[in-house]
C-alpha cells in the first residue's frame, strides 16, 4: 500500500509538471532553438527596422515606381509571416495571461535568457505593427504599367544626362547629349575617375528625335523619381539620370537598385555609347587621358 501511495504521487507530481509547462508542436520548438541560437530577430526589409525608417519610406513613397513599389510589398509580406510566426509563438506559450511575471515565468521554460527573449518579441510585435502601416500605405499590388499620373514631356528633346559611379568598385561612366549655344548637337562619354573633360562629338538631330522616340516608346516617363533597395546593402553603385525636353524634363537618381530595366534607359545608353565608340575607340579616350 505504501509502494502504491508513492508511486501515485510520483505520478501526481509528473501530470503536474507537464500541466505546469506549454507543450509546443514541433514547428514550434524548432523556432525556439533558432531564436535561442541567434540571440536576436531582425526584418529583412530595412523599412520594418524601426518606427524611423518606416516613416522615411512613407515619405518617400510617391518617388517609388510601380514596379518598385510591387517588390516591396512582397518584401513585407515575407518579412510579416516571419514576425507572426514569433508573435503567436510568444501566445502559445505564455497563454492568455496579461501578468509580466507569470509570461517570464512561461517564456524561462524555453528561453534561458529573458532579457533576449523579451527583445525578440518586442521587436516581431513592432515589425508586424509597422507591416500593417506600410502595408495599407501601398494598398493592393499595382500594375507595373501604371503611369502614376505622369506623362510624356512636350516639344523636342534638348539634353540627355546618365551617369553611374561606384569608387570601391572603381566605376564610373557620365554620358551626356545635348546642344551648345549655337544649337549643335554633342554627345560625350566619360568613364574615368580623373575628373577631366571628356571628348565631345557632333551628332545630328536624328540622334535627339531617335532618343526622344525611345523615351516616349518605352515610357521612360513613368520611371520612378528615387530608387532605394528594400535591403540595406553596401558599397553598391549610385545613379542619377536628367533628361531635358522642351515642356519639361523627367529626373529620376537611386543607389543600389533600379531603374526598372523594362523602360528602356538600357536602349538608350547602349545606342549613344555605340554612336560614342565609333569615333572614339576606348583605348584612344583611355591614352587621351594618360597623355594630360
């Protein structure tokens, strides 16, 4: 009888443990191996990084194209599944209780330190709060058609600006057509660091309506005025791109990213670069440098 009385109270002791813990499934707990190993929990998105970078994005959502806009929607998506799946791992563990010693006490069953704990759902909470904000910012997925509301600039076509430069990578290209004060056409190419004028040549007028046409063809105008990667890199490529027209102008710059490859900026820069190239061969604008 004696033998007995323990052994149930053994078994009393058993159930009361596992009452006393959350059991996890197992997707569950390989969550918390994952969180516990890290240390730590960061969107991907650099826009989810704080309240900040939410804020500045917001402002400068207007400049996004529609295809930037596109990506960075699904970029959110990704990033929101990823935080909820650590905000309701939190819930299941620590129950309905709104009591801050009764959670720790949950969360210490699984997490041996709080502290990192608390931080890694404190900052899955804010992550999907500020999803929601962008989110319902960008509204339901645009067509990477969209105009935006913008149009083809009026009258001809007077200056055409592109350049590119990244220093760790030692790149750099400036390439430039427009008309001086007499109104003739030139064109130029410049693909040194060295900071020098680069040779001019005289192109006709077909150069400027061919330009103009392409622009207008593969709506070039609806590029987006500022391109931001949704991920932070660094030591990437700045660009900036001026086109002048008659009744207005289209300007568009970015780092890391962009512009959308399908409006043609790529056309235009290969066909002026060949039209360059025919009468200055790289190697004799490379030795016109060397020789200064």
């Amino acid at each position: 009888m004696k033998q007995f009385i323990t052994c149930l109270a053994a078994a009393l002791m058993s159930v009361g443990g596992v009452f006393g813990q959350k059991t996890l499934d197992e997707e569950s707990l390989k969550l918390v191996k994952d969180l516990n190993n890290r240390g730590f929990y960061r969107s991907d998105c650099q826009w989810l990084y704080d309240d900040d970078h939410m804020e500045g994005y917001l402002r400068m959502l207007g400049d996004f194209s529609a295809d930037a806009r596109n990506d960075t929607r699904e970029a959110i998506a990704r990033d929101r599944e990823r935080a909820q799946k650590i905000v309701d791992l939190k819930k299941a563990i620590v129950g309905k209780t709104k009591k801050v010693k009764k959670q720790n006490k949950a969360l210490s069953q699984y997490f041996p330190d709080l502290a990192v704990a608390n931080r890694i759902f404190s900052e899955a909470e804010g992550v999907v709060k500020r999803c929601d904000v962008l989110q319902k910012a960008l509204g339901p997925k645009t067509s990477i058609d969209s105009d935006d509301g913008r149009s083809m600039p009026k009258g001809k076509l007077q200056e055409f600006d592109s350049s590119s430069s990244n220093g760790f990578a030692g790149r750099r290209m400036d390439l430039r057509l427009w008309r001086d004060k007499e109104g003739k056409g030139l064109l130029s190419l410049n693909t040194s660091f060295r900071n020098r004028e680069a040779k001019a040549i005289e192109v006709d007028d077909s150069v400027f309506q061919r330009v103009r046409d392409m622009v207008e063809q593969r709506k070039l105008y609806t590029i987006g005025r500022h391109y931001v990667p949704d991920y932070e890199i660094m030591d990437a490529s700045n660009w900036s791109l001026h086109i002048k027209f008659e009744g207005g102008g289209i300007s568009s710059s970015g780092y890391a990213t962009g512009p959308d490859r399908s409006l043609g900026l790529y056309d235009i820069e290969r066909y002026l670069i060949n039209l360059y190239r025919e009468q200055v061969p790289e190697e004799e604008e490379e030795e016109r440098f060397m020789r200064r």
